[in-house]
C-alpha cells in the first residue's frame, strides 16, 4: 500500500511540474501575442484559445498535488478543533465526499470529451482546433484527483482503524 501511496505522491509531483512548463508556455505564447499585436500589428489568432487551453490543463494537473501536499480547500477553523480521532474521521469523511464529487464529475466530463469526438466538434476559432484535444485534460485529470481521493480514503481508514485500537 506505501508503495501505492509513493507513486501517486510522485506522479502528482510530476504532473504538476508539467503544469509549470504549461505555465512558461503560456507565458511565452501570451507576450508573441502582445509583441505581435503591438509591435507589427498583427496576431498569432491563437494565443487567447490556447492559452484557456493550457490554463485548464494546468490547473487539472496541479490539483492532485494540491490534495497530495495538503493545499487544496479546508475549513482550518474545525480542523485544528478536533482531536485526532476526529481529524481522522473528517480526513476519512472529506476523502469519501470529495472522491464521489470527483468521480462524478470525471464522469461527466468523459461524456462531453465522447460527445466532442464522436461528432468531430471543432473550435470556432480560426485555428478549428478539434475540441476533444482540448476537453481530454477534464476526464484526465478528474480521474487522477479521483484516483488520489481513493488513496486517501485508504490512508485515512487505516489511520482511523489504528486509533481505534
């Protein structure tokens, strides 16, 4: 199980790293617009489309290491209240939620991505970007969050079961 728990730990690490990179790119992409734009006064006709494009993939591959490093949405107030059978069982209690919330939605997403290439839907930007390329970060990475939820249930079971001993 520690095994389990150390992949994903690195995996999320690594994807975030992606996300960096993403960021960079986006950065670069978004100052040719404005060089382009202001200096030579004209455009790339892609830099605002795939700039949404790489900010929701960034933020979908940062939030499993958001989750992973303890940095995604608590309400501290309770939390720090609680004694730590009780900030077990809201670890364990959050973990179920957030793992249903997720994969609900990984769900959801996966039948907007299927709908987008089944039908072939296009942007409708000038670069008619096929849309599945771009929704395939929603299902992706809800899946991984998902997936990090479900070791977070197992990690906080077991720390609530040895408090129960």
């Amino acid at each position: 199980m520690g095994r389990i728990s150390h992949f994903v730990d690195r995996a999320s690490a690594a994807l975030c790293d992606s996300s960096g990179v993403m960021l960079v790119a986006m950065a670069v992409l978004i100052n040719v617009e404005v060089v382009a734009r202001y200096g030579f006064n004209t455009s790339t006709l892609i830099a605002d489309e795939y700039g949404g494009y790489l900010f929701v993939w960034m933020t979908l591959l940062g939030f499993a290491h958001a989750l992973r490093t303890g940095q995604f949405l608590r309400v501290e107030a309770v939390f720090v209240r609680l004694g730590p059978s009780g900030r077990a069982a809201c670890d364990l209690a959050s973990a179920i939620v957030g793992a249903g919330v997720a994969a609900i939605a990984t769900w959801s997403s996966l039948q907007l991505f299927m709908t987008s290439w089944r039908f072939g839907t296009v942007s409708i930007q000038p670069s008619a970007t096929p849309l599945w390329m771009a929704q395939i970060a929603v299902p992706a990475g809800l899946a991984w969050l998902t997936l990090c939820y479900v070791d977070l249930v197992l990690r906080a079971s077991r720390a609530l079961a040895g408090r129960a001993r």
